[in-house]
C-alpha cells in the first residue's frame, strides 16, 4: 500500500510521514528531506535553492522523477513531499495544513529563526513553489481534489493525524496494518 502525505511547509508532513511509516513498519521517503539536503550540499538557504530550482527546472524535475521511481519500486511505502499525491500512483492521499501563523511559528522553531523572518522567507519560497508548479507541470498546488483526505494539523497532534490516517486505511480496505 502507498500512502503520500502533502502540504505547506511547516504543516507537519514530515512528522506525521515519519510517525506512520513508523506505524505502518514501512518504508519512508521523504522529498522534503531530499530538497533540504540538496540545498544544504551547495551552501545554499532553502529559499535561495527554491530561486535556483526555478532558474533550473532540471532540479525539480530529478527530485519528482526519484521520489516517482522510488515509491515505485516499494509495496508499502509512504511518500511525503509537496507534490507527491501529485506524482505518486497512491492508495490513498493526505494533505496536511494548518493556519499561516502556526506554519511560520513552527518553520521559525525548526530553522531557527524569527518568526517575521520565518514568515518572509516561507511566503517568498510558497510563492516560488507556486510559479515553479504551474509552470513545469500546470499544477495548482491549492487545488486540493486529488486528495482522499486533508486533516488540520492545527486541530489535531500528530499522533491523531496518524490514527484518522489509519482508520481511513482500514475504511478503503487495505487492513489494519498496526
């Protein structure tokens, strides 16, 4: 079973991701942590690699087609990443959000840094997401349809995003894998 987890940044896709593939004893594949990672190898802050991206659409290109290529290759997996419920053949899709101020506050808190500047630099890079989306693949990120699901992460811990995830998993059919 696949299961890709989206959203904004500072959502909580990452935590929730890990916390049920954890749950799931599968594996996880993380765009998010790959983008960073990315970013970090050329020195370069995530809004400045997000600038870079959209000069060189290759970029995205080479991280979609890997996380497509690697969930691909797995039985049970769960994908998390911005535009994975886009590109992943999934079981099921979730996206995650919550308000713009508990996303800057909890990107301010993982960075490191002010909220106002936590806030500049995760609209600066929402915004360049957004053009790079709609350009290369005629996506609209906030077009939600796709999505089986979409849970407010602002409402809920991340613990309980993942039991509705689960209970949602057994609804479709695929089994209580706990």
């Amino acid at each position: 079973m696949r299961v890709t987890i989206s959203g904004l940044p500072g959502s909580g896709t990452t935590t929730v991701a890990k916390i049920l593939a954890e749950r799931l004893n599968c594996k996880l594949i993380s765009a998010g942590e790959v983008f960073r990672k990315m970013a970090k190898d050329l020195g370069m802050s995530l809004e400045e690699f997000s600038e870079y991206a959209r000069k060189n659409p290759e970029i995205d290109r080479k991280l979609d087609e890997l996380q497509k290529e690697l969930a691909e290759k797995e039985n049970d997996v769960v994908v998390e990443g911005r535009l994975s419920g886009w590109f992943v053949n999934a079981d099921l899709k979730v996206w995650i959000y919550c308000e713009d101020e508990e996303r800057y506050r909890r990107v301010a808190k993982r960075e490191k840094l002010s909220y106002e500047e936590a806030k500049r630099r995760t609209m600066e890079r929402e915004r360049i997401e957004k053009e790079r989306y709609k350009k290369f693949y005629g996506i609209d990120i906030e077009d939600l349809k796709i999505y089986d699901i979409a849970i407010n992460s602002g409402k809920f811990k991340p613990e309980e995003i993942v039991e509705i995830i689960l209970r949602a998993i057994e609804l479709k059919g695929y089994g209580n894998k706990r």
